[in-house]
C-alpha cells in the first residue's frame, strides 16, 4: 500500500484540549502518527505542536478548522 509522509506544525493559545483536537483529526481521517511533539510555555501562554503523520495515497482530506473553545 503506498503512502505518503506529512509534517504539520501549528502554534496557537494555549487552551485545554488542544492536542487532543489534532489527535481526533487525524485518527478521524485514517492518519498514523509516527511521531509527536509538544510544548506549552506558560509566560506566553503559547502552545506549539508538530505531528509526523502518514497516510494512504488517496486518503488525504486534512480540513483544519480554527475551533474556539
């Protein structure tokens, strides 16, 4: 079966749930994760997230929404 490779990287607020989004998107949509990173820094109240993830050749519907909590 043939895949294909993607990085995704995204900063936003730091906010309760976050990962979780990305994670559900992604399982949702039939993408593996080989690889996850995160960080929340506090005095910024920023959180950044980069995720390795694949996919079969024809399966590729990322639609990343801004949810707002």
């Amino acid at each position: 079966m043939l895949t294909s490779n993607w990085i995704l990287t995204a900063q936003c607020p730091s906010q309760l749930g976050t990962v979780d989004d990305v994670i559900g998107h992604l399982y949702q949509n039939q993408h593996y994760i080989d690889e996850l990173h995160s960080f929340d820094d506090s005095s910024s109240q920023q959180f950044s997230i980069c995720v390795n993830f694949r996919v079969q050749r024809g399966l590729m519907k990322l639609h990343l929404n801004n949810h707002s909590r």
